[in-house]
C-alpha cells in the first residue's frame, strides 16, 4: 500500500520496540523494507514506520515516466488569494 501511494523511490525506516533491549531498526529502498519484513515472518511488539520522500530529482523522473504529479492540498490562504484573483 505504501508503494502504490507514494512511488517506488521513497525509503521507509521501520524501528521496533525503541528504548527496550531488543531495539531494531531496519531500512532502505520501500521494496528492500518490504522484503525484509515479508521475511522475518510474525513480527510482535511496537513499530514506527518512517517515511522519506524521494529526492526531486526522483520524483520528476517518476512523474515524467508514470504521467503523475505530486498533489497537495491548499490551505484556506491559498484559496482566499486564488478567489481574489478571479482563479477560482
């Protein structure tokens, strides 16, 4: 799910059970993350999962090769300015 929603060129950092004695930290590429998890089978305690974009670089490539864009939402401002000017 993560891959579909964010691209193949994002890295993922996934920590389980910080601050304990059997703290671990595994990441990479999404894919390599995804794999590792797949493979170390029922994983039990707390995670966090860490999201990085990839650069702009990548994501331009990314959008160039796949037709996408990156989206964002506009905050209240924004729309107010683009009413304002007649862009709304």
């Amino acid at each position: 799910m993560v891959r579909e929603e964010f691209g193949p060129a994002i890295t993922a950092v996934i920590a389980r059970e910080i601050s304990k004695i059997y703290e671990e930290w595994t990441g990479g590429a999404i894919d390599d993350t995804i794999s590792r998890i797949e493979a170390a089978g029922d994983v039990k305690g707390e995670a966090v999962v860490l999201l990085r974009p990839p650069e702009k670089a990548d994501t331009e490539e990314e959008e160039e090769e796949t037709g996408t864009g990156s989206h964002r939402r506009t905050t209240d401002e924004e729309e107010e300015e683009a009413g304002e000017q007649g862009l709304s």
